[in-house]
C-alpha cells in the first residue's frame, strides 16, 4: 500500500510539471505558425502596425490572467475549467478576427488557407472525417 501511494504522489508531481510546458510548447508553436503565415503576406507597414496591435492587446490578456489560467488547470470543477478555456478561445479569436480585418482580400484568402478558423477542423482539433476516439464504427 506504501508503494501504491508513492507511486501515485509521483505520477501528480510528474503531471503537475508535465502538463504546463506542453501547454506552453503548442502556445509557442501557434505563435510561430502565425508568424510565419503573415510573413508570407506582404504586409504593408500599416498593415504590420496593426496586427502587431491586436497581437499585443492578446499577450497582456494571456499576461493578467496567467494566474487564473493556471489555477484552473489544477481546479476539481470542470466547469471553472472549461470556462477558463472558453475566455482564452474567445480572446484569441478577438485577435484572429482583429488580424482578418486589416488583411486584403487576396491576403484573407492566403491566411484562411494556411490558418483555418478555430474549430474548422472538426471538434477538438480532430481532423474532419476523423472519428472521435470510443466512437462506435457501424
């Protein structure tokens, strides 16, 4: 039963660390994608000054709510929890949305393309067509 224990107190500290940096890893990546994307677009410098405006206003979200995005995570509530999620997917969007605006349509197309719209690839990232995992298969 000792053993049991321990091994369970380990396998929280291991989440406990290991969840937070691929949260941050995948957020990272996002941030390149979307980097990358609008460098292929020939931005004018207005353009540039604008998105980079509308990025901003997204990093000082994720910045004063971090606290709150982390306590959630270890919250027992799921729906604290996915309320969280909810807030953060609905500002993001505010930024993807704000980016749109400032784009050409020739730009738009270009973006849409590499950067489909939030849920675009089925529910929960799951690509379209794809079943969703314990689904039965008639």
């Amino acid at each position: 039963m000792k053993r049991s224990v321990l091994k369970s107190a380990l396998l929280i500290v291991v989440f406990c660390v290991a969840v937070p940096m691929f949260v941050a890893a995948g957020e990272k990546a996002a941030d390149a994608k979307l980097d990358e994307v609008l460098g292929k677009l020939n931005l004018t410098e207005e353009q540039k000054t604008k998105i980079e405006a509308c990025e901003a206003k997204f990093r000082e979200y994720k910045q004063a709510n971090q606290e709150k995005r982390k306590a959630a995570r270890g919250e027992t509530d799921s729906q604290k929890r996915r309320e969280a999620v909810k807030n953060m997917r609905e500002k993001h969007q505010e930024m993807m949305d704000g980016i749109r605006t400032v784009l050409t349509d020739e730009q738009k197309k270009k973006f849409e393309e590499a950067m489909p719209a939030q849920g675009a690839r089925g529910d929960r990232g799951r690509k379209p067509g794809s079943k969703p995992s314990g689904a039965v298969v008639q």
